[in-house]
C-alpha cells in the first residue's frame, strides 16, 4: 500500500476524507470545497487500479460509479450531486445547473471547462496527464473546472475559462483565485516541435516552457504554459497555486495516459460552492 504524504508539492491532504484526497490551501482558506483525487481508495482491479472515474477507459460501469461515489464522499457530498463532462480536449464552456445537466451515471455533455454557482453542487472531470485547471470566485461565488492538455493549451483553455467567468458570473481576473493540478512534467513531457509551436501561438513564450531533452525533442512544460496563459488573463500571480506534481514521475498515486499507456483509469478532480 502506497502510503499518502500529508503535503504533496503545493497540495495537502484533506483532513478526515475516507479516500486519499489533496486540496490547495489558498482555494479551502477562500472557501471552496475542492479536491483532487488519486488513484488509491478506490474498487477498481489492475489494470484501472483503483479509484478509477472515466467510463471511457474500459473499467466496469458499476465499479466506476461506486469510485465516483467515493470521490463526492471524500468531499463531504454525494454522487447525486456530482456532475461529470465528456472531454474532447476542446476549449468549449458550460454552465452546470444541476437540476438540468445529466447525472454522473448518464451520457455527459461535451466540454472541457464546466462553470457551476449551484451551491451543493460538485463538478468533476478526469485526468491522466492532462492539466487540471481550478478557478474560484469567493466573491460571486462560482468556480470553474477544466481540463487542458497540450490541445486545450493550445486553445487557451485558461484564458476561456477566465473570460467564461467574467461573463457568467461577473468575475473580475484580478479576483480569481487559481489552482494548477498535478500533470505530466517538463521531465516527462517530449512532444514534437509543432505541439511546441501550437502552445506559443497562444502568447506563450516557447523558451519558458520548453527546453530540449536528451533525444533532442523538447519537453513541455504544460503547467507553467497556463501559469501564463492564467497571467495573461488577468489572474494575479499571488493567487494561483500549483501542484508542481509530474503525473508519470507519480504513477504511485495517479494515473498517466504516458507513463502507463492503454488501458489506464483516470484520476478525479472534483469542486464544487459549498451548500
Ligand atoms: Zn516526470
């Protein structure tokens, strides 16, 4: 059994949750009920062991929803209030009312970022490298989740994510709070040059999140790419946290599409406004 460290990179354990489960302190001293699941705690048997959330991988439905169940448990809610995304690794947007957006056992809309002001209500979307994206709004009270990969990054899923906010919720940038989940590392990361020169387009400068490794490939780093896309939307630098966790360096505690190839399961990050 892997044993669970009380801090991981800016992330700590959540005290008292019946499942291992992180949270950033900056985001749970603002107020947002929030973690990110690993892969431990759950139902599920090699080779989606254990606390697999995706029904997209293989694993068995009933195992995946009883996982799901954990995951809203370990943030003192519950699965009838959980609702989930299928992702494209797009940059599209939808607000999540729970009343009219399916339940978690159901068919999930498209999207890669869900917008939520439903108190009680808890938005989840999965993970496996690709990086997960918190933002919080403790004055208007309503959080974004999303999920970018070298596509999404590419999209300039964080800076959609910002403006989705300032026009649903009235969000100012400067007012956000911001977390960077854990996601495959510069260590990692060897992409071809053209995923490189995608992300820059953005207005990211290539030379602070790449470098060439040993084969002479460079390496992405995709958390710090949208560290600065979050930047340049407006989010002060003070109020963004991040992991700093390598998914396939930490296969021990969470899933990587790299590191693990296919079939692997993936791994929860869950928000939601408290009730
Ligand atoms: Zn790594």
């Amino acid at each position: 059994m892997t044993d669970v460290p009380d801090a991981l990179g800016g992330m700590v354990a959540r005290a008292g949750a019946a499942v291992p489960c992180f949270e950033f302190p900056a985001l749970a001293e603002s107020g947002l009920r929030h973690g990110v699941l690993t892969r431990l705690g759950g139902v599920s048997p090699a080779p989606y062991a254990a606390l697999n959330v995706s029904f997209a991988v293989g694993d068995e439905r009933a195992r995946v929803m009883e996982n799901r169940a954990r995951a809203a448990h370990a943030l003192g809610g519950e699965l009838g209030r959980l609702r989930a995304a299928r992702q494209v690794h797009g940059a599209a947007w939808r607000v999540v009312r729970c009343g009219d957006t399916p339940p978690a056992e159901a068919e999930a809309p498209p999207a890669d970022i869900l917008l939520c002001g439903e108190p009680g209500t808890l938005l989840l979307l999965k993970f496996a490298d690709c990086t997960p994206l918190i933002l919080w709004d403790a004055a208007q009270r309503w959080v974004a989740l999303a999920h970018a990969g070298w596509r999404g990054t590419a999209l300039n899923v964080a800076a959609t994510a910002v403006a989705a906010l300032v026009q649903v919720a009235g969000s100012r940038p400067e007012g956000l709070w911001a977390a960077i989940g854990p996601a495959i590392g510069r260590c990692c990361y060897e992409v071809a040059p053209a995923v490189v020169r995608a992300v820059s387009a953005t207005g990211v400068d290539a030379e602070r999140v790449s470098a060439l490794g040993p084969s002479g490939r460079p390496h992405l780093d995709l958390a710090e790419a949208n560290r600065l896309q979050l930047l340049a939307a407006g989010v002060l630098p003070g109020r963004i946290s991040a992991a700093g966790v390598c998914t396939a360096c930490r296969t021990d505690l969470f899933y990587s599409h790299r590191a693990l190839g296919v079939p692997a399961g993936r791994f929860g990050v869950v928000a939601g406004v408290p009730a």
